[in-house]
C-alpha cells in the first residue's frame, strides 16, 4: 500500500522547509510525499543547504507513486512576502495558515490519507492580529470538530491531554463531566480506530499531588474524575485511576497500558519529552482525518545551517503510515460491527 502524505513546512523562516529539503534525499518506497508550500522558497532554501531538488506539481487525479531522489511533490501556495531564513515575518501568517487550510482539505477530500506538519511560530501568527492558540485548535476549527485530543507518542508511551494550551489557573475548571466525558471518548475511539487497538488500556492522572489525598489536596478526584471514570467503565472502557501522577509513569502501571491521559500540558509531556524528545509525535485525535506533527519548535537559529536534525519528522511520517493503515485494517472491523 502506497501512503500519499501532505506535509506543511510551517514557520517559513524556520527549519520546516530546511527538513522538508532533507526529505527529498530520503524518499521511501511506500510513500508519495506533497509539499504544501511556496515553490521558490523550497528552491532557495535547498540552495542555501547545498542541495539540489526538483519540484512536481501535484496532480490527485494521477496515480500515486513515490518521490524519486531528489524530488518532491509540491502543492503550491505563494508566500506574501520574501522569506530569510531565521528572520520572523508576520506579513507571511496567512500563507502559513494558508498551507494548513489547503493541506486540511486536501485530506477531507480523499487526496491525501493524512497529513503531517512542521512546526509554526505561534507568537509571530498573534503579532500579525490573528488569534492562534495552535495547530490542533486552528485545524479543529477547521474541520468542523466539536472537540479534538492532543496526543504526543515515542516508543513505548503515547500521552493525551484533557486540557492544551491554557494557563495553570485555567485547568481546574476546564476539567468538567462533559469534557472528560469527551476526551476520554474520542482517546478510546481513535485508539481503536486509528491505533488498531482493540481494548485500549487507558490510565488517567489525577489532577491534584497524590491524586488529591482522599479531599485533602483538592476534591477534583472525587467530584469529577472518578464519576466520569466510573461511568465510561460502565460503557465498556478500560480505565485506571485518577493516579497520581508521579508514580504513574513508572513501569508498574506503564508496561500494560496502551495510553496515559493527563490533565494538562505540563503534567504529561515532560515526561514523554524527556523519554523521547525527538523521535516523539504529535497527533490530533477527534479530527477527520489523520494528522501528525513533530515535537519541536522552529529553531530559527538552525534555518539554513544545515544542522536541523530530521528525526522528529521521521517519526511523524511514520507514525502517519501507521496509523493510515491500522485505520484500513480497522475498517472491516467496524462494518462487520454495524452489519
């Protein structure tokens, strides 16, 4: 089976497009990769990198076949303005939401199976007086989905969050019976779905230290998660906890479980970074389509040295094909089910 993938760049001045580049060098033989991006800037940053790329304009209506070296298919969109490696532009936020709009839709309309994007620069988006909280918020938004789960994966852990990107003071309250409700039904049913697990073993932090110590660190525990929990056991799901969180991610409860959700951002993929920064994915859960992104920023500092190191990438790509395929596996599964 041949994955067609469409891949976002990102931040132009960062290192999205340098490994972009990079990509071309290393096509893979299961793989048909689409670049959503601005023709002349995936030339000028290969020239600044030494490197030599030729750029096929993507046709949907041909059949799939994988990059030749060297080569890389191309969805083009137009940067607004001239792009120097390193040098933010804010002029340049809506071409980057532009990629993301054209990649978005080109999985929605069966182009593509997933796609897979490079890292922006939020902060830039927000100069230009454009509300961005993120790519899992804006691709959502996007989609149409009422709710959507952040997950983060390396080897041997995946980590999902019941919140995102909030402030501390914000998560207490964020946390609701029908949020959770949410997020741990959308977790169990991509887990199933994407993942090709078919009893996903969920286990859940607790919000307060030592998951709130009976009511005597916050009461979160017993008046939110442990009803919620307690009612999606009842509906079939396999849950642990709340846990406390600092000995959660130990291998007592880690070796069985298929995947962790913590509270909030901080809580969960520190430890998931330290495991595996850099070989880890992000992956939005609830959407439509499928879609992955690399665990690091923009490293403004490395755009055009040549030094960017593409194993993040590597990692979303195949974490991508993987999970294109347990969802085509998963299929006759489902309609099996429904017949």
């Amino acid at each position: 089976m041949l994955t067609r993938l469409a891949i976002t760049p990102g931040e132009p001045a960062g290192i999205g497009p340098d490994l972009c580049v990079e990509l071309a060098q290393q096509s893979r033989a299961d793989i048909q990769l689409i670049i959503v991006a601005d023709s002349a800037l995936m030339q000028q940053r290969a020239a600044a990198l030494g490197q030599s790329i030729s750029l096929t304009e993507f046709d949907p209506a041909t059949a799939p076949r994988s990059n030749q070296p060297g080569e890389l298919f191309i969805s083009p969109i137009t940067a607004l303005e001239p792009v120097l490696a390193g040098k933010l532009n804010p002029a340049n936020s809506m071409y980057v939401l532009a990629t993301l709009a054209q990649a978005a839709n080109m999985a929605l309309r069966n182009e593509v199976d997933a796609m897979v994007t490079a890292p922006v620069n939020k902060g830039v988006i927000n100069d230009a007086g454009i509300a961005f909280t993120g790519h899992t918020e804006f691709l959502a938004e996007h989609c149409h989905a009422k709710l959507t789960v952040m997950m983060l994966a390396t080897e041997g852990l995946r980590v999902a969050l019941a919140t995102t990107h909030l402030p501390l003071k914000d998560v207490a309250d964020a946390i609701t019976d029908d949020s959770l409700t949410e997020v741990l039904t959308i977790l169990h049913a991509d887990l199933q779905s994407k993942f090709g697990i078919t009893k996903p073993n969920i286990l859940v932090c607790g919000l307060n230290p030592h998951a709130g110590e009976a009511g005597h660190i916050g009461r979160e525990e017993i008046e939110v998660l442990e009803p919620v929990l307690e009612k999606m056991r009842a509906r079939g799901m396999n849950l642990k906890g709340p846990l406390p969180a600092d000995t959660l991610f130990t291998d007592k409860y880690l070796r069985d479980a298929d995947a962790v959700l913590a509270m909030y951002h901080d809580q969960g993929l520190p430890v998931l970074k330290f495991k595996g920064f850099g070989n880890a994915a992000n992956i939005t859960l609830g959407l439509p389509i499928i879609r992955t992104s690399v665990d690091h920023g923009t490293a403004l500092e490395l755009s055009g040295t040549g030094k960017a190191d593409i194993s993040s990438l590597h990692t979303a790509i195949t974490t991508a094909t993987e999970m294109v395929r347990a969802q085509v596996r998963s299929q006759p599964r489902a309609n099996a089910k429904a017949n």
